[in-house]
C-alpha cells in the first residue's frame, strides 16, 4: 500500500495523491514528499523506489531482507537508515518491527512489512495541523525516530511489571513454575539490548553530523534521541542484572527446599533405626535363643525399642532435624 503527503513551499498540499501524480510532484524543484510503503507489492516497490527515486539496487535489496541490527548507509543523493520499532505484550511477549527509511534532500521513503504505531501516529499529527510549516523531510524523519523512541515505554513498562511479577512470586514461594519464566523474559532483555546499542550509536552518529541529510538546527534534537536511548540502555541493564539475582534466588530457594526434603526422610530413617536393628535381631529365629520362648522377653523388646525410637525422635527434634 502506498500512502504519500506532499508539501510545496514548506505547506501542506495533499494527502496521498495518485500514486501516478507523484512522478509530476517529484520534478517539481519545491515540492517536498514523504511516501510510505506498507507491505508493498513488486510493482509499488518498483513505481516508488527504482523508477520515481531512483534508489540503488542494494538498497532495495536490503529493504526486502530484515536486518537484525540498527544501521545507516549514505549514497549520493540519500541517506538509507534501519531502525527497528519495538512491542512487548505479557500474552505475545516481545516483538520487533524493521522501518527503512531513505532520506534525500527533498523526499522520504519509508518501507515496512508490519503496521507500525510510530508512522502512523506521525501522519495523523501531519493531518490534524496541516497548516503547520514543514522545512525539509528531515523533520519527518526525526519525528518518526522520537516516536519510536516513545514507543519503547510502553513495552518497558509491560516488561518491568513482568519483572516484578517473577521478583514477587520468587520471595513469597509460589508454587508456580518460575524457572522458563525467568528464562523467557532474559532472552527478551537480551534481544532489547542487542538493538539498542547500535540504535543509540545511529543516532549518536547523526546527531554528530556525519552525514548532511540532517540539517545542524536539527543536531540537538537528534542529541535528545541519542540520551533517552542511553537511559533506556542503563534501565534494560539494570533488569538484566536484577533478573540474574532473582534466578539466583530463585535456584538457592530450589535448592533449598530439596535439602529440607532430604532431611526430613533422613530424619525418619534414624527414628526408625531402633525398631530395623531389635526388630532385625529377634527375627533371625536362632533355634536355640531363650529369648524366643520368653513372654517377658517380648515386652521387654518392644518397650526398649519404642523407649529407644521416643528418645530419639526428642534428639533429633531438639536439634531441629526434624
């Protein structure tokens, strides 16, 4: 699906036009586009990237095929930059959507398999203020980086309630099975950190001026992303180790109640090591044993070996075995 906003002289003059008007737009010197691509067909991808833009084969290519890091490649006449967008659900746990954008001097083409929350809202806001003045596509393109940016608090916040949810359920020994739990929302972080890392060196590099599709009133903006990607970075840090601790608890508790079950079976055997041993003795029915034709013999047997097992049931008891 091909969705497009065009401004002449920095205003607002359409919302996606005929995808066969763009052509006509785009030789127009004071015309600006944005033209987004949602799961295009190979004839969108081909009207919009090769023909209408003129975009390098291998750009192409790597829109087609999802990277799994965060990068930025510069070409003459664009800047091609992947960022990934970010969702987390406590039902569908987490989840990653690729955005492509290519920045030129006066056009932005995004690219996306998926809906994604951020250049949505971003085209609603565009709709809601048209009369807003619009200086270059540059603007478009770091507001869509801010709202992607915005929109990892969400999944933050699901993951941090996760996180507590398993830290509770730890300290107050609930019987539910904890351990793919803690397991499943540690590889989750992990895939957090792995994206951003070399989102927060992307945007420290634009925001550094590396390349000039950005214009420098934009850098400090730009700064901005690059900070709140940092202390997203130390917070995801953070629950990381904080979640190698509840393991760690979670597995010294484990062990924990398994050596209190070990325990108590070893105490019940030595309880009834007196009754095995007198009981053992009297049933090997040596022929000749005057204790086996005594009446007395018996109660006495029996009182020993329940006066025995009592006294040391009290020991072990008393020192807090049992």
């Amino acid at each position: 699906m091909i969705q497009s906003v065009v401004y002449r002289d920095s205003k607002f003059v359409a919302d996606t036009p005929p995808p066969e008007s763009l052509a006509a737009l785009r030789l127009d010197p004071a015309v600006m586009l944005w033209v987004d691509l949602s799961d295009p067909t190979e004839a969108e991808i081909r009207q919009i990237m090769q023909d209408l833009f003129a975009v390098h084969p291998l750009t192409i290519e790597d829109c087609l095929h999802d990277s799994p890091l965060p990068k930025y490649e510069e070409y003459e006449n664009y800047v091609y930059i992947v960022v990934h967008a970010v969702d987390y659900s406590r039902t569908e746990k987490f989840t990653t959507t690729e955005l492509d954008l290519i920045l030129g001097k006066n056009f932005l083409v995004t690219f996306h398999r998926k809906p994604i929350k951020a250049v949505q809202t971003c085209r609603e806001r565009i709709l809601r203020t048209p009369g807003n003045l619009v200086r270059g596509p540059d603007r478009f393109a770091h507001t869509l980086l801010d709202l992607i940016i915005e929109n990892f608090k969400p999944a933050l916040d699901e993951l941090r309630t996760e996180i507590e949810f398993i830290e509770e359920a730890v300290l107050a020994r609930s019987k539910e099975p904890m351990a793919q739990r803690i397991v499943a929302v540690r590889e989750d972080l992990t895939a957090l950190r792995q994206i951003l890392r070399p989102e927060r060196e992307l945007a420290a590099a634009l925001a550094a001026g590396r390349t000039g599709f950005f214009r420098p009133k934009l850098l400090p903006y730009m700064r901005d992303l690059s900070d709140d990607l940092v202390r997203i970075e130390e917070q995801v840090k953070s629950w990381s180790e904080q979640l190698i601790f509840v393991f760690k608890l979670f597995l010294n508790r484990s062990t924990h109640e398994t050596n209190e079950g070990v325990r108590v079976l070893t105490g019940l055997t030595a309880v009834a090591l007196p009754l095995m041993i007198i009981g053992s003795w009297f049933s090997m029915n040596f022929k000749h044993s005057p204790l086996l034709a005594s009446r007395p013999a018996y109660w006495i047997a029996v009182a020993i070996a329940g006066v025995s097992t009592l006294a040391l049931f009290i020991y072990l008891k008393r020192r807090k075995w049992l």
